[in-house]
C-alpha cells in the first residue's frame, strides 16, 4: 500500500492537476498528469475521486481500492515527480464486478498510453 505520503490529500494539489496538467480519458476513468517542478521530491503522487453517481460509500471505497492497487501496479511506468489524478467513471462499477482490477488496470494502461485526450 502506498504511503501518505504518495497522495494528494490538499484540495488545492487536485486543483493543480485539474488546472495545469493533461488529461486522458476512457470510457470508465479520466486520468490527469502534471509534471512537478520542485526538486525535493522525486516519488510519482496519486489523488483519487469518486463521485456518489458511482454508488453508496462502500461501492465507492471499493472502486478507489481498486484503482490504487492498479496504478500501483503500473509504478515502473510511471514518470517521475508526477502527480496523478484519477477520476472514476459510474460505469466503472460495472467492469470491476466483471474483470476486477484487471480491467481497471487495462483501462489505466490505455489511459496512460495516451486514450483521448480532453
């Protein structure tokens, strides 16, 4: 599990990402990217959103379960002194009921391999 250190937790870290950064988007997630600029910290940070449309709170604390275990997976990909930003379809319920982290892990590696942009 990733330490606190490696997620975003301010709101104005998300706003940032949002604001500044790039964003690729599937059909069950859009992935954000900013490229830090300080030196001091060279690890990649996540930051998660999932909104209610996706379901009651533990369907929701599932989903963003499910989405760090996949990103994490992807870690020896990743740039470094990035932050992410992930934010989670309501379909994407659906396809972790079917494939499980696997298809989320699929659906981010689209998104990382560039998906559409937005």
């Amino acid at each position: 599990m990733a330490s606190k250190r490696r997620r975003l937790s301010r709101s104005g870290e998300f706003d940032r990402v949002y604001r500044d950064g790039s964003s690729h988007a599937t059909r069950y997630l859009v992935l954000y990217n900013f490229p830090r600029r300080d030196e001091e910290r060279e690890e990649v940070r996540l930051g998660v959103s999932v909104s209610r449309k996706v379901g009651g709170s533990v369907e929701r604390n599932k989903v963003k379960r499910a989405l760090r275990e996949a990103f994490w997976s992807l870690a020896d990909r990743l740039p470094e002194k990035h932050d992410f930003v992930i934010v989670a379809r309501s379909e994407i319920g659906d396809l972790i009921e079917r494939e499980g982290t696997g298809g989320v892990t699929k659906s981010l590696e689209e998104a990382l391999a560039g998906g559409r942009s937005t």
